[in-house]
C-alpha cells in the first residue's frame, strides 16, 4: 500500500512538473490568464480539491490539505511541488507588475513551507531551504 502510494505521488508530482513546463511557457509568452488558469487546474490535482475549496485557504490550511493521510515524504513533496505552483503564481503577477499580489504570493510560500520545515526533514538537495530562501529574498526584493 506504502509503495503504491508513492508511487500515486511520483506520477502526480512528474504530472505538475509537465504542468509548470507549460506554465512558464504561457508566462513567458505573455499569455497570463492561460498560465493562471492552468496553475489553478494543476492546484485542482495537487489537492484533489475543486478551486472553490482552496483558493481562499490560509498557508495552514493549505498545509493540511497537502499533507493529510500522507507519508512524511510524500507530504514534503507535495509541499514543494504548491509552493513551485505559487511561485509561478507570483511570477505572473510580477510580470504583470502587480507587486502587491506577487508579494502575498510569496509571502504565502514562505508561510508554507515554514510548516513543511517545521514538520519535515529536509532533503540532501536542501529543497526546503532553497525555496524558503528565494521566497525570503522575493519578500525582502519587494519591500525595498
């Protein structure tokens, strides 16, 4: 059950990689909406959830909603894989020059996956630590 379960995960996390794929190329085109929308669908699978349940939900309540039923490592992944979803999130709204929203954005990162640190041992990659402290120097970048 374990193995299956990660397994579930390996091919839902190899999934959102081929979603962030075309969402940076939506980005880069300059096709934002498209590259929202399609974030929202990748965060619809990510959670299992319909948006109306999530769009609103705090960095806590995201954190329950990703880490529930999971294994310590499954749950750490699919931490990392929404924060890589909000970053692009607060890509979109900076290229948009909307720096009040792309600020929340990755404010909500940071606030995330300071859970994720908090509960769950990082990866010899360092992948917490690496996303925690690009969201620490996009907060510290907006407010100079």
């Amino acid at each position: 059950m374990a193995s299956q379960q990660r397994d579930y995960i390996l091919r839902l996390i190899e999934q959102l990689r081929q979603f962030l794929t075309q969402i940076v190329q939506l980005r880069e085109t300059r096709r934002y909406d498209e590259a929202l929308s399609a974030i929202v669908r990748a965060q619809e699978r990510l959670l299992s959830l319909p948006a109306d349940r999530f769009l609103s939900a705090t960095p806590e309540e995201h954190f329950s909603l990703l880490t529930r039923g999971e294994t310590p490592e499954n749950a750490r992944e699919k931490c990392l894989a929404q924060a890589d979803l909000l970053a692009e999130i607060a890509r979109v709204y900076s290229d948009k020059e909307q720096p009040a929203l792309a600020t929340g954005a990755w404010r909500f990162i940071h606030e995330l996956l300071e859970f994720a640190a908090a509960k769950f041992p990082d990866t010899a990659a360092h992948d917490l630590d690496r996303r925690l402290d690009e969201a620490g120097r996009q907060i510290i970048k907006s407010a100079a």
